[in-house]
C-alpha cells in the first residue's frame, strides 16, 4: 500500500505559531497531494506537489517533498484559528489517492 | 469549475433497510469515480474505483454485494448499501476523476449514513 502515514497524530499550537506536519509513504509516486477536513464535513484541496519537486508554496503553506526519503511536509506559517481542521497527505500514483492518517490540527484563538 | 456533489447529505434509516447514495460531476466528465468511507476520527478509506460503463474494483475487505455502485453515466455513480446495519453507519465521500485531467480528483462533499 502507499498510504501515507503523518505524524504528529494531533497538533496543539496559539494563533500565529508555525504548525508543520510530516507524511511517510511507501511507493514511488506521480504526486502527493495534501488536504483539509474541517470535522464532519468534506475534503478541502490544498496542494499538489509533482514528483519532481521538491518544494512548493501556496499563501501560508509551504510543501517539501523528499523522494529520496519518500516523505512530505506541510508547513502552515502564521496560523489562525480557521486552520483548526484534520490535514491529511495522499501520495498518488497512475490510478488512485490512499489517504493517510491525517494529523488534527488545533489552533487556538 | 470540477465541482462533485452528493445527495443525500445526510441520511437516517432502520437496520435492514437499503440506501442508495448519488454521486454527480456537475461540469467535467468523470471517467473515474471513486468511493471512500470515513469512520469517526478516522481517515478516509477507499471502498472501490469504478469506470463508467465497466464493474467497479473493489479494495480488499470491502463486500461487493453489500456496497452496489453503478457508474452507467460520465456524469453520475451510485452507491447502493444494501440491508444497512448500524456498523455500516459512516460518512460516506466520492470522488471523481476527469480522463482530462487524470492526476487530479474532485471530492464531493459527503454523506453522513446513520444507521439505527
């Protein structure tokens, strides 16, 4: 399977700190998408990351990806009490999205 | 633009009883569709991919009988739970694919099944 696996499991930080949020897979890969889940509800795209790059940036979030080390990070600067949410990695190859495990994100105002 | 919906959003029913949830692409194609199952607290777990036009595959574990999905259309696929109990009681999610744009797809946003 190439699901990816994210730590830390559940993120605590204030308004304005620095979250980042870290996923493992086990295949090679076309590309390695990353997602929110506000809770109960449906998936929110965030970014798409191609297996030839290595780091890419969208407003507040900063993405890396290692092929080497088959890992990803996502990095949400200045965060705020809207990013309260489940991020969750999924590493795609030619047919599918595996989710990972997510990583809960909790900001606090 | 590859906005996906789904109707229900939410849906009660009684054990033994079956739910038919509806996929839609709203303006793409959708070649692929794909359907996901989401426990509380839980991340999303693929139940099947399904081709317009051919059966669906099914992921390992997942009973075919009992989740129907019909994809007849580009632009719709159905999820049938048939004879629900309450440990089918999920949030059920679609997705779809665009043969445009194949690395790319478009969730929906979801179905609450709850079954008493």
């Amino acid at each position: 399977s190439q699901q990816g696996e994210e730590d830390p499991q559940a993120l605590s930080i204030q308004e304005g700190e620095n979250a980042t949020m870290n996923c493992s897979y086990k295949t090679s890969i076309n590309n390695l998408q990353w997602y929110r889940q506000n809770s109960g509800r449906g998936l929110v795209h965030l970014i798409l990351i191609r297996s030839n790059e290595r780091e890419k940036h969208s407003g507040r979030l900063r993405v890396t990806l290692d092929t080497s080390k088959k890992s990803s990070s996502l990095l949400i600067t200045a965060s705020r009490a809207a990013d309260t949410a489940s991020y969750f990695c999924a590493p795609y190859n030619t047919d599918k999205l595996i989710f990972g495990t997510g990583t809960r994100l909790q900001v606090f105002p | 633009g590859a906005v996906v919906s789904q109707h229900p959003s939410w849906v009660i029913c009684k054990s033994g009883t079956s739910v038919k949830i509806e996929c839609r692409s709203l303006d793409f194609q959708a070649t692929t569709m794909f359907w996901y199952r989401q426990f509380p607290k839980q991340s999303l777990m693929l139940m099947a991919t399904s081709n317009e036009g051919s059966k669906a595959t099914y992921e390992q574990g997942v009973e075919k009988d009992k989740f129907l999905i019909n994809h007849a259309s580009l632009t719709l696929s159905t999820l049938t739970v048939t004879s629900a109990h309450p440990e089918d009681s999920s949030f059920y999610i679609c997705s779809a694919r665009s043969g445009r744009i194949p690395n790319e797809q478009y969730f929906g946003p979801g179905t609450r099944l709850t079954v008493t």
